[in-house]
C-alpha cells in the first residue's frame, strides 16, 4: 500500500513539475522620432518598423508631421536596429531610400527575465532622420 502511495505520490509531482509553463523571453520597445527629407520637409506614409519584428497595428507609419511612433514586443538581443521603407510610392513627392538605423545605445539593456518573459522596457527618441529622395 505504501508503495502504490509513493508510486502515486511521485508520479502526480513528475506530472505538475513536467506541466510548467515556460515564456520565451520578451523585451518592450516603445519607438518615436520624425522623418524627413534633405530639406527638412516631413515626409508621410514611411513605414518605420524594429527589424526581426512589427510594431502593434497601424503604428509605425509616419503621419503628415513626418511624426511616427511604435509600441513592440522583441526578444531580447544585442543590436537593436529601426528600418525606414518608403511604402506609398511616389504619393509624398517622390520616392525615398530605404535606411536602417542601428538604436542599440539608446536602448536600455534588458534585464534577466521574470516568470512570464518579460525582461525590460524602453522609450526610445530616436530624434529626426533624414531620407534622401531616389527620384
């Protein structure tokens, strides 16, 4: 009886310790600035994303201002890196040159991850960048 107990007893624990839930690492990365072109006009309709991942659902895209803003959940890493893609075509007076901007240092460096992933946060100004038109 004993031994069904314990048999009972050991199998119910390997069962519970084998159902922990493990979280992937995350890191939260909030991003603004404003893009312009080389006369310093805003330029709307840019498409600002963190490569390796997207911003939450309409962000990222630069308003009539030249403004854009993001919010995003990343894996945490060593080099954070924003890509700028003109997606509109020539409807913002011409098209511009796609540009990645490396933001590691502006980063604050995550931290080690608590039970649910989560490692650290950042607000990110990453201040005005400049577009050069191809056309």
């Amino acid at each position: 009886m004993r031994k069904s107990i314990f048999c009972i007893f050991a199998l119910a624990l390997l069962t519970l310790v084998g159902c922990e839930e493990k979280h992937e690492p995350y890191y939260v990365l909030t991003v603004y600035g404003t893009v312009v072109d080389e006369a310093g006009e805003p330029i709307q309709g840019i498409h600002a994303y963190p490569e390796g991942g997207d911003f939450a659902g309409r962000e990222g895209y630069t308003d009539y201002e030249g403004k854009f803003g993001g919010f995003t959940h990343l894996a945490p890493r060593n080099r954070w890196v924003i890509r700028f893609e003109d997606v509109d075509g020539e409807h913002n007076r011409g098209e511009y040159e796609s540009l990645s901007v490396d933001i590691t240092d502006k980063v604050t460096p995550p931290i080690k991850p608590d039970e649910w992933g989560y490692s650290g946060s950042s607000l990110v100004d990453i201040g005005t960048i400049v577009l050069k038109r191809i056309m």
